[in-house]
C-alpha cells in the first residue's frame, strides 16, 4: 500500500503565513469577485507544503484529527440546489501532519482524538476551491475543542511551529456572523462597528482584547449572537507564536447585505518582527 507524503513539486518549506479566511457559504462558489480574491490571495503567499484547517463547523471535545486519506466532502448544509452537493474537493491526505500536529498536542499536554472518516466540511472546502483548485495539496482538518477562547488560544500557540515547517495554518469562519439579517437591505451599523474595531485590535495583536472581545467590543451580541464562526480567529492568533506579527487584510467588506464581513487576515513574520509577546503556550 502506498503512503501519501506532503511534499509535492514546487511546495515550499519556507516559513508560511498564519491566515483567517470568511468562508462563504457554498454559494461563495458562484460569486466571480469573491472567488478571484481568494485565488490571487493565495496567489500572493508561497505555496504550502500542506495546509492545516480549523472551521467553524466542527467542534468536538477533545481536540481530533480529522481524515488523513481523501474521503468524501462534508455536506453540512441543507435547501441548497443539487449542483452543490455535487462539489468535490479530492485534496491528499496529510497523514505525516498529523503525526506531527499529535505530537505538538501532547508536548502542551493537549488532549487529541483521531476521527478517521471525518472529511473536509463545507467550512473547509469552500475556500480551499477557490484558493487552491488543484487538490493538489495536502489537508488535514482538526476540530475546536468548544468554545472557550483561552483554550483555542491556546491550542493554536501549540500548533505555532508548523508554521516555520512550510504549513499553512488555516483558520476559517467569520468576523461577523448574525443570520437573523442576511438578507436585509443595507450594511447594519453594528457589523461597521465590530468590523472596524476587529481590524484595529487584529493590527495591534492585541491577543487580550480579541480574547475578551464580547466585553470590550461594540455591538458584539448584534455581531456575534453565537460566536463559533469567530472562535478559529483565536486559534489563528494564537498559530503567531510569542512573535508580534505583521498583520494585513487581503479581502474586505460585506456580504448578505452586509450581515457578514468578509474580512480576512493574514498573519506575516520577518525581519519586522516585533518583540517577544510574553505569552506562554
């Protein structure tokens, strides 16, 4: 039997970004705009030896390790047309990965569980569609542990190493989420509110303040009336490691009507980097 490796032709494994991309919906596959930002994104970073996803649409306790061999998509979504339940997404197994996401797990004496049969949801997919549309890169998903957001925190800083193994650690969800508006005619002034006040905490790192979003931001109850679509930013943060990163925001903007913002963050290291953050895994 042969095993799948990571490492592919013009796979680097160079140091890599941390990113947080908004997701969509599957619908995101038919919108020319947003799917042409995602592509030239992933145009602009160097291209993964694999890619490591956490979604907002898989929680589970302990933290698990999802399929390391390509199995079908995760439909998890219902109503839509038929044309996307036929999407597919055959991306190699990273079973390599996960050996070594396993490992950095148990250093921090996080516990892991291994689900071998749990393909990509649609969080996942969607964006790896548009950014990847080879399937020529290996993935592997990993669940939230629930939602506190000191464990996710510090979740994501146990996986900080990866990052300089030339993976791609990809947080997916949304900055603002508020269903009961999709839809509604115009942009709600609460989504400009913590959009805005997202993006200046993001900018600084500052890691307390996106912690502690629910108390200190404006409108977060209206933003965020549950907030699992936030929860792998906090993951994402916590991949930077002890080093201030560079932060920029390759997509902005609103969708729905503007229920949602479609910011998404990207996370750089360099000879810019600030100093030692202070924070411990």
């Amino acid at each position: 039997m042969t095993t799948q490796r990571e490492t592919r032709p013009n796979q680097s494994s160079e140091p890599m970004p941390v990113i947080f991309a908004a997701h969509g919906a599957p619908v995101l596959l038919d919108d020319a705009v947003w799917m042409a930002e995602l592509a030239s994104w992933a145009n602009a970073m160097p291209k993964p030896k694999s890619i490591l996803m956490v979604s907002a649409h898989w929680e589970e306790r302990p933290t698990t390790l999802g399929a390391t061999r390509t199995v079908p998509l995760i439909y998890d979504f219902y109503g839509f047309p038929e044309r996307y339940y036929q999407t597919q997404y055959p991306a190699p197994g990273a079973p390599d990965l996960a050996a070594r996401v396993r490992d950095l797990l148990r250093q921090k004496d996080i516990p892991v569980a291994q689900d071998p049969e749990h393909g990509l949801d649609h969080g996942a997919y969607v964006p790896l569609v548009a950014m990847y549309p080879g399937a020529d890169i290996p993935v592997l998903q990993i669940s939230m542990p629930g939602l506190d957001a000191q464990e996710l925190f510090r979740l994501g800083h146990a996986l900080a190493p990866l990052r300089d193994e030339g993976v791609l650690v990809f947080g997916s969800g949304f900055i603002t989420h508020n269903m009961r508006y999709a839809f509604r005619p115009g942009i709600p002034p609460w989504a400009r509110e913590f959009d805005a006040w997202a993006a200046e905490a993001l900018l600084r790192f500052d890691v307390d303040a996106l912690l502690d979003f629910q108390a200190r931001a404006p409108a977060a109850q209206m933003a965020l009336p549950t907030w699992e679509h936030y929860a792998p930013l906090l993951v994402s943060a916590g991949a930077v490691g002890d080093r201030r990163p560079a932060t920029t925001f390759p997509i902005t903007g609103f969708w729905m009507e503007g229920a949602f913002t479609k910011r998404s963050v990207q996370f750089d290291f360099g000879l810019g980097d600030g100093p030692t953050l202070g924070r411990s895994g």
